[in-house]
C-alpha cells in the first residue's frame, strides 16, 4: 500500500500512515491515511466480503497493511437459576449478560477473501463478571506493533501473540490486575516505547498500568489520587489514553472517573490532574488534541465536551466547554479549526475548536456508539443499527450519504483499510470499498 501525505493542517505531525495498529488509528485521531474510499454501499453493494465471526464482541479491527486481527468471545450463558444467584452481589444497573464460561480469542483474517486464518484461544474463564448489555466481553481493541498482537481483556487478563504464526508470547491474568468491572471491560491498550498502557478503572479500584512488552510483566501501577464519589458506581471508567509531546515532554493523557490525569509514561509517576467540576464516570470517550489543546467528553452522567490549554502551560487550563450535546460514547474528532461531535442521541454539534463557540447543530437520525471517521475529507458517522452518514464537513449540514448494512448492533469504529473500510458487527465482518 503506498503511504500518502496528509494535509500539515488536518493532520499536524501525522506524516506517512500506511497500518491501522490502534483504536482510531495510528494517532488515534480517526484520520484515516488518503484513498479512494467508498461514498455509497448496502448490503448487495460494494462489499469486497462479508466473514461471519465465532462469538461475539465490540472491538475494532487492527492491520499492519498485510494483516487483519480482531478479538471476539465465545459465550455460554449461565442457566437461569445461576444467573439469579450471581445477580444478588450486582450493585449495578439490571441490564446485564450473566455467563456460566467464557472464552476469549483473537482472530486473523485474510484481507483478500475475508477468511479466518486463525482462530487463537487466549483465555477461558469459568462464572465471568457480567457485562451490560451495551457492551461485550471482546470490547478492547487490540495493539498491532512490529509483528506482535497485544491484547487487553480488562479484568481476565493480557497477552501479545506473534501475528504471523499466532503463537502466544506472553500471557499476564495475575490477580494483582483484576477490578470489578460492573459493565465489563472497555478500555484498549495502548502502546509506548518498550511498554504496554492501560487503564483499570473499577467500581472497586482504580488505576493505570504498563506492562513491559516484552515480559508481560509489571513495570508501574499507579493508583488513582483524586477524591471520588461516594457511591462505587461513581468510581469506574472505561476510556482509552493517549499520549502526547507539550512543551517538549512526553505525557500520558488518562481520563478517568471525576478527573483527568497526566502522567510521565516512563514511570507512572502523576504530574498533574484536574478535576472536572461535575460528575463524570464510566467514561467511555477517548480524549483529542490539537492547537495546543486537549479535548474530552466527561461521559456519564451529564455530559461535557471540555477544551484545555496545554502549549505553554505547566498543568492545563480550562478555556471552554460545551454543556449541550456532549456525547457519552463516540469520541470527538478534529478537523482543521472545527470539534465535530456526535453524541448517543444522534445530536451533531460543530464547534470552533479554539473558542468553543457553536458552528452549527443538527439532528441526524439514529442512536450512536462508535467513533467517526474522517477520510478523503469526509466525515463517516455510523449508528447502532448500521447506518453510515457521509458528511461533507464545513459550515452546516451537508449529507452526501446514507449507507445501510445488515446485522446490528455496530459499536466498533471503522478501521481504514488501503481504499476500504472493515466495518464490524456483534458477529461479522465487512470490508466495504468500491469494486
């Protein structure tokens, strides 16, 4: 696949993107690298292939350019007297999926055909933690970095398989890394120099990890230091990290229940937080950055789209935020000077990015938890239910398309694929582009 430049002012520092390692993308921007991608498709137009999947799971395709992995789980529910008996210890919301065992794999799929190459088993678990029925047990999407699947389960553990062969190099569950989740596990992984980062955000404890890459085992594990509510429901989170250079330090930008954090990625050690001013949990959104700035959604229960000042600044400052339309689940997404945010109702918001002052708003039909994506300048929205809005970004609305796919529900967001997109259902996998 040959690399393309992206525009310095769409995407500063990006440069030359040929794979598709992370969740949203090798910035984690969801900028996908230029290319031909498709502007309208169904379920009989346009698909390269469709691959049915064993198990079920939320998490996103991950692909070097040569080759595709993803994680799913194989469920077997608990009988229906199991399932009262565990639900009396469930402080938490009903709407839960209750097992009796749980297997979680890691699949390899030919690009060209869509068939599964491999089908890896990594861990089996007897009387799993219950997930919301929103979620999954393979919600995390793995790291793919230099020939090796890293793969994050939250609470039922770690591995990093060889992406050619599928042999498995390291497995870490250690009881030292398992929270109660309440809603299952959420956060994906991320990777930085010879470490491996995530969050473990419980409604019993709370921190960030790094395991060494190369061992599977703990270098650092630091605690969370901000007061939190109360009510352990209040406690837990789900977001990914990322990390950035400002002011000429590498930082590592964690957003957790009623705070965020900074902390050096070498050693965990935390250098600063801030706390959000309302409340906010089971975080979901991943935070972006751009023009000096940070941008996050504070999530549950109210939420907030906050704008803080880094460049120049020891600890971030707040320089605006948006309290109408703010999304719990889709993650924010920049585009030149504009803060394109759609939350779970379908309310899509344009702000100007530096000063927060709204562009325009619109409802757009639907109800949404996956990420956009913006490729060929365009923006790609996609809804539970399989719809994809193409929108031409700019000063109001304009739809170019709406595109319907079978099989619901579709949490996970696109990963770009050369001139295609892997779209992914509960059970299946599409690779959509024009033939």
């Amino acid at each position: 696949m040959k690399a393309f430049l992206i525009s310095s002012l769409i995407l500063p520092l990006l440069g030359f993107a040929q794979n598709w390692p992370q969740w949203r993308g090798p910035h984690a921007s969801g900028h996908a690298p230029k290319g031909n991608y498709p502007k309208v498709w169904s379920s009989q137009k346009n698909i390269l292939w469709k691959t049915s999947l064993p198990g079920r799971g939320h998490s996103s395709p991950v692909h070097d350019g040569k080759n595709i992995w993803i994680t799913t789980a194989l469920e077997t529910p608990a009988s229906e007297e199991e399932k009262q008996e565990r639900l009396k210890e469930n402080n938490g919301l009903p709407s839960v999926t209750v097992l009796s065992k749980l297997s979680l794999h890691a699949l390899k799929i030919n690009p060209i055909s869509g068939k599964i190459l491999k089908n890896i088993k990594i861990f089996e678990k007897s009387q799993p933690q219950w997930v919301h029925k929103l979620n999954s047990y393979a919600s995390p999407t793995p790291f793919l970095e230099n020939g090796k699947l890293y793969l994050h389960f939250g609470a039922y553990g770690n591995a990093c398989i060889d992406s050619e062969s599928g042999k498995i190099i390291w497995k870490n569950d250690e009881k030292k890394l398992w929270i109660m989740h309440e809603n299952g596990p959420g956060s994906s992984p991320i990777l930085w120099k010879t470490l491996m980062v995530f969050h473990l955000d419980g409604s019993d404890r709370q921190s960030i990890v790094a395991l060494h890459k190369d061992s599977g085992k703990i270098a650092w594990q630091t605690p969370r230091s901000g007061e939190m509510r109360e009510n352990p429901q209040f406690q837990k989170s789900y977001s990914t990290p990322i990390i950035k250079e400002f002011n000429g330090k590498t930082v590592l930008i964690s957003c957790a229940a009623d705070w965020v954090y900074g902390y050096d990625p070498q050693n965990g050690e935390e250098l600063w937080k801030i706390k959000y001013g309302i409340l906010g949990f089971s975080n979901v959104a991943r935070p972006v950055t751009g023009h000096g700035m940070i941008y996050l959604s504070t999530c549950f229960s109210k939420a907030e789209i906050h704008a803080y000042q880094y460049e120049g600044l020891a600890t971030p400052k707040l320089v605006w935020k948006m309290t109408k339309g703010a999304p719990k689940m889709p993650s924010p997404i920049l585009i030149g000077e504009q803060l394109y945010v759609v939350n779970d109702g379908g309310i899509l918001s344009v702000v100007n990015a530096k000063t927060g002052e709204l562009d325009w708003r619109e409802r757009l039909d639907g109800e949404f938890s996956a990420s956009p994506t913006y490729a060929n300048g365009l923006l790609y929205l996609s809804d539970q239910a399989g719809k994809t809005t193409i929108i031409q970004p700019g000063n109001s609305l304009n739809i170019l398309s709406e595109n319907e796919l079978e099989g619901s529900p579709h949490m996970a967001s696109f990963a770009p694929f050369k001139s295609s997109f892997l779209i992914r259902t509960d059970n299946t996998l599409y690779r959509v582009g024009e033939k």
